[in-house]
C-alpha cells in the first residue's frame, strides 16, 4: 500500500514538472521537482521516508534522463557536422567538408562629364560627357576536394555578354598552382589589381600596352613574400587589337616588407608575343576617360613579326599613406618595319583620412580589399580615401607618329562599408603631342562611380 502511493505520488509529481516546465531542459525539470518535494515534506504531506525515496527515484531519473540529452546530442553534433555551411558576409559562400562554392561579382556604373579643349588648329577632341554601365559582372567558383579551384566569370556590361574568364587550377603542389584556361597573363601591378580595388576608376594610361586576359596555362608559385608566375598562352589576343600567335609571359615580386599597414613592393615582368600571318600590330589608349571611345594616342597598324614587353613595378604602404608606381616599355621586331619602342609610366598616391592602409597579399603579390574601420550605420561614415596620380604614354618613336600624351587625375573615394564604394576622379589633359588637327589640346573631366561588389 505504501509503495503503491508513493509510486503514485512520484508520478503525479513528475508530470506537474513536465507540465509546469514544458520545453525546460532535463536538469531544470529534476530541479523543480526536488523543490517540490521539499515544500510536500515541510508541509508535513510526505513523510521522512516517503520523502527520502522520491528524492532517491528522481535523481536516479534525473541521471538516465541527462544521459539521454547528452547522446541526442552527440548524435545531432555529428549530423550538424556534415552539413553544409553558409557564410553571408560579404559574399554568398556555402563550404562543406574539402569543398567550396561562392558566387560573387561587381557592378559599376559611370558618368563622365567632359569639357573638350580645341587644339593648336582650332579643332576640339570627341570626347563626349556620357554614361555607362563600365562592369556588370558575375561569377562562379569554388574548390573541389581540397585540391582543384575552378572560377567562371562573366560581364553583362556594353552590348554583348563577355565571358570575362574560366579557369581550373590545381593546387596539390605546396604554395604552387597549375591554372588552365582564360585567366589574366602575368604582367603588371596595376593590371593584375582587381578592378575592385584599384584606387581610380581607369588605370593609368601606360596599361593600354600591357596584355589582359587570354587563353592558356601558367604556373604561379609564393613563398616567404616572393611570388613567380609564367605562362604560355595562344590565339585570341585583343588587347591592342592585334592577333598574336602565341605569347611566353612572366611576372616575379618580392615584398621585403610585409606587414598589416607597412608594404614594400618589388616587381619584374616580361613578355614575348609572336604574331600571326598578318604581322601587324596597333598601340592606343583612351585618355583614361571610358565613357568615350575617342583615343588621343594611336599608332594605327604597324608591320611586325613580334614584340616584346618589359615592366617594371613598385609600391609602399606606411599607415594610411602608399606610393605606387610602373614603367612598361613595349618593343616591335622584324615585320620590314623601322622596329619602334614605346614608353608609358605612372606614379601616384593614396591617403586614406579615416585610418585604413591599402591591403597587401604575398600569395599574389597584389593589393586586396579595403577593410572598412567603422562602416556607416555602425558608428562611423566609413572610410575615406584621398588618391593623386600622374601618368604618360608615349607612342612616337622614329617613323611612327602615334602621339605622346601625359595626364593628371585627382580622385576621392567613399567606402560606406565592406562591399560598396562611391568615386570621384578629375582627370587633366596636360600635354598632347599627337600631330593631329586636335595637337596641343588639354580637355578634363569630372567623372563619378557607383560600386557595389560582392
């Protein structure tokens, strides 16, 4: 009789826990009802005994109960594992196990305001104020197994679809990669930036000589801030309008300096480029201005069998404040041509008001993303960005007549946060000498940006 109302009781009292407590954990629920019991027995409802066995009961129940918890989550601990993971930070990547896959691009939409200038006969350039989406790009990319990267990226801006690059890479050779297919040729600093990150809306005028994006496999190797990279690449060659063969290209960097907000930067490239049967090759460049299609400097089609291209490339970073610069040299050879050589150089500086230091990457031997210190909305106005640059091209050089041009940009740049940016350029004709009707003209112009890049 006894045991029977005990029993009784015990189970009352356990489903008033459960029923008081739903959704508690097991620890609680026991709790609850030891101080239950405690209040029966003050009470005077249970007795000593009858109180000494149901608090014996429970905690006996207590511990079969945690031990249950603890293996139902052991069990989901381990499920939880072999799901896949989101990262929406900033980008949209889901990683499970060796695998990897984001999706990512960039869009940027300009308007350029130009104030044409008359050269020496009276004749203005056609340089027009314009508007344009000058990126609209999305991509693919991932790692597969740990050891193979692949990326497709395309570009919706202008009037076609342009399938910007495609690659697979593998990486099981340590801090080595073997990368095939459309991928940028290892060549300049400034070129090998991503369009994301580099301080002004165009590049500077000498990167009309350095090569892009073209189909072939290279090799690219780091280690201890110094990077190598070398490839050989075939037809499909637009960058200057030309249809190269094939090309042999190389890029070598050594950072001495390599720290958070202190960077020194060393540079060499080099690259060989054999034409097709039309042996004719043509150098231009828009006066970093892209809403127009007009080319101030132009050496029209020339003979040649091949060319050559030498670069050479610097940077710093000290704080907030970095320097960087480049001198590329590009040389014609046979052909029955005279054989000319064209020059063209930047230099420029950044200053970042709020803070920040230009990122710097050793694997790559390039600058990253600008990591925002206090973005708006978040207790700051996010980052700000001061950038000054001079440039020159020259594409005169014996009987070629291509014109030798030199610019000043000035350009402010606002970082609200991680993944948008706002930019400012003023960008200055200084000197025109291109032996046209327009010769001697120096036109401007304000030129702004809206970025938004994942």
């Amino acid at each position: 009789m006894f045991r029977t109302m005990t029993k009784s009781i015990y189970s009352l009292l356990v489903a008033m826990a459960f029923t008081l407590l739903p959704g508690a954990p097991a620890y609680a629920v026991n709790n609850a009802m030891l101080d239950l019991l405690k209040v029966l027995r003050d009470k005077g409802t249970l007795s000593a005994a009858e109180y000494e066995m149901l608090i014996n009961a429970a905690r006996a129940d207590g511990e079969q109960v945690e031990g249950k918890v603890n293996e139902m989550q052991a069990s989901l601990d381990k499920k939880t594992k072999s799901l896949p993971t989101i990262n929406t930070r900033g980008k949209l990547e889901i990683k499970q196990g060796d695998n990897k896959f984001r999706i990512g691009g960039r869009i940027m939409y300009d308007y350029a305001f130009v104030n044409e200038d008359a050269g020496r006969d009276g004749e203005k350039t056609e340089l027009l104020t314009g508007h344009e989406f000058r990126r609209a790009r999305i991509f693919f990319s991932g790692t597969l197994w740990k050891l193979w990267d692949f990326k497709f990226q395309t570009d919706f801006a202008g009037n076609e679809v342009d399938n910007k690059e495609w690659t697979l890479a593998y990486k099981g050779f340590k801090d080595t990669k073997i990368v095939i297919g459309s991928d940028k040729e290892p060549f300049s600093l400034e070129e090998m930036n991503s369009s994301k990150y580099i301080t002004f809306m165009e590049r500077a005028l000498p990167n009309d000589l350095a090569p892009g994006r073209n189909t072939g496999i290279q090799i690219t190797h780091h280690r201890n801030n110094f990077t190598i990279a070398g490839g050989l690449f075939g037809d499909g060659f637009d960058t200057q309008d030309s249809e190269p063969a094939w090309s042999l290209t190389g890029r070598a960097t050594y950072a001495p300096v390599a720290e958070e907000d202190k960077v020194l930067h060393l540079g060499l490239a080099g690259s060989y480029r054999k034409l097709d049967s039309d042996n004719e090759v043509r150098f231009r460049a828009r006066p970093e201005i892209h809403t127009s299609a007009q080319r101030l400097v132009n050496t029209g089609n020339q003979d040649a069998n091949s060319y050559s291209l030498l670069g050479l490339e610097a940077a710093g970073v000290y704080g907030p404040f970095s320097l960087q610069g480049e001198w590329i040299r590009a040389s014609l050879s046979g052909g029955g041509g005279s054989e000319p050589t064209y020059n063209g150089y930047y230099v420029y500086g950044s200053y970042y008001l709020t803070g920040e230091s230009r990122r710097y990457s050793t694997k790559s031997g390039t600058f990253k993303q600008t990591r925002v210190r206090q973005p708006l909305g978040k207790g700051g106005f996010g980052a700000w960005e001061l950038g000054l640059r001079f440039s020159g091209l020259d594409l005169t050089d014996k009987d070629v007549l291509g014109g030798e041009e030199k610019n000043l940009t000035v350009g402010l740049n606002w970082y609200p946060n991680n993944n948008v940016r706002f930019m400012a350029n003023y960008v200055q004709v200084l000197d025109l000498d291109n032996g046209s009707e327009n010769d001697g003209a120096e036109p401007s112009a304000f030129m702004l940006r809206s970025q938004l890049y994942f």
